[in-house]
C-alpha cells in the first residue's frame, strides 16, 4: 500500500508566478489535511479537506491561497501570485477516518521563491 | 486546542532508555494524546497514542499520568534514527477541531 504521495517534491517559482501542489492520499482515505512549515520553524496547519469538501480552512491565509480535493483524482494546494515569504515545506497527510487515529503524512513539497 | 509543554531539546546516548515529558494540565476529558516525531528533512510519523491507559507498540511505550496531566513517550533504547523532533498533541476524539496542533516539540539528540 503506496503512502501518501507528494509532488513535485521540490519547486521553484519567480515572485509572482503560480504553485501548485499536488497530494495523493493513501488507498481508500477521503480526508486530506495541509500543513506548512517555514525554515527552522514548527507545522502549522492550513486546511483539512474532505472528497469535494472543504471542512476546516482556519489556518489558510486569506488572499492567494486555495485547496481542493475532487472527487477524482489528488488534492491539489494552489498558490497564486507567490511572494518569497512562501518559501516552506508544504506537507500533505491523509486518514481513513474523521477525527480518529493516526495521520499519515507525505514527504513534503518544498517550494522556493527566487 | 488544548496546549502541551515539552523541554525545547533533549539529549541521550545510543543503545540507553529515553523519556521524552509532555505537560497538558488543560486537557479535557475526551483528549486523546498523540506523539508524532519528525526526522531532518521527512514529514512527520506518527509515533503512538493513547487516552488513559499506557499504551505499547513496536516503536515506543506511553506512560500517561493517573489524572492525565502529563505523559512520557518512551524510547526502550535509542539509536542514531531516533534523532528527531518529537511532538506531543492533544486531539479531541469528537466534536473537536480534527487537525492535529503542532507545537515545538522537543529536539531529541542521540550520541553516539
């Protein structure tokens, strides 16, 4: 059982340009969280997202940011117009469950704004 | 989010026992506690996690206070791969916020 995929692993974009992030949950989990994490700093949560659903976006900034997870296909995390300060590790975790049991998490997208 | 405490790092030596405390003096009745480590450079894993009980499994042993005010993860011997940042959270089992609230955590140093 594939875990849960991330990619691209690593991106680099100019300030201004479009990142998209891309998360395949593992086998049989609907529900998707998004954390990002700054350099030297902790996790912080940004979305949790359900199939077709966006459940909880409390940590999401409110311009520029968007995060989906259709009912086919991965969760994408969508970043327009970045700026430097969006240089982090984006990670992505997934669970069979709401609320219950263990997340598992991917390896990480780093993205890096020149 | 219910907070936890930890000791910003922590250092032991290979092959020796490692007790990593957490403090959460505000939990609430049906918070469980979870402990997740993250190596250098890899998304976080989960470690283990329990409610009231001590719990065991083939990574670690939780030791969770009587009135749950505070909890140990164990490590029986560690090794060079167990150097990582290991964090402490509560989450609610129901009605609560699912996501998981990372603190710091505790840097935890092995020597060789």
């Amino acid at each position: 059982n594939a875990g849960v995929m991330q990619n691209p692993r690593h991106l680099v974009r100019r300030r201004g340009q479009e990142a998209r992030l891309r998360c395949s949950p593992m086998k049989g989990h609907s529900h998707v969280y998004w954390y990002r994490q700054l350099p030297e700093e902790g996790l912080k949560f940004m979305v949790y997202l359900q199939k077709e659903n966006i459940i909880d976006e409390s940590g999401m900034p409110k311009e520029r940011f968007s995060a989906e997870f259709p009912k086919e296909g991965p969760s994408i995390l969508r970043i327009q117009q970045v700026v430097r300060g969006d240089s982090a590790a984006y990670f992505c975790a997934s669970s069979p469950n709401r609320g219950r049991g263990e997340l598992f998490f991917g390896e990480g997208s780093r993205l890096t704004v020149l | 989010d219910a907070k936890t405490t930890q000791p910003n790092s922590m250092e032991s030596n290979e092959e020796e026992p490692v007790h990593l405390p957490c403090n959460h003096s505000t939990i609430s009745g049906t918070d469980y506690i979870h402990w997740y480590r993250q190596l250098p450079s890899q998304g976080p894993e989960y470690v283990i996690h329990g409610l009231t009980s001590n719990v065991n499994n083939r990574m670690a042993s939780l030791a969770i206070a009587e009135d749950r005010k505070s909890s140990t993860l164990i490590l029986h011997r560690a090794t060079l791969r167990d150097a990582a940042v290991y964090y402490c959270i509560l989450r609610a089992a129901q009605g609560g916020s699912e996501k998981l609230v990372f603190g710091k955590g505790t840097k935890l140093t092995v020597n060789p």
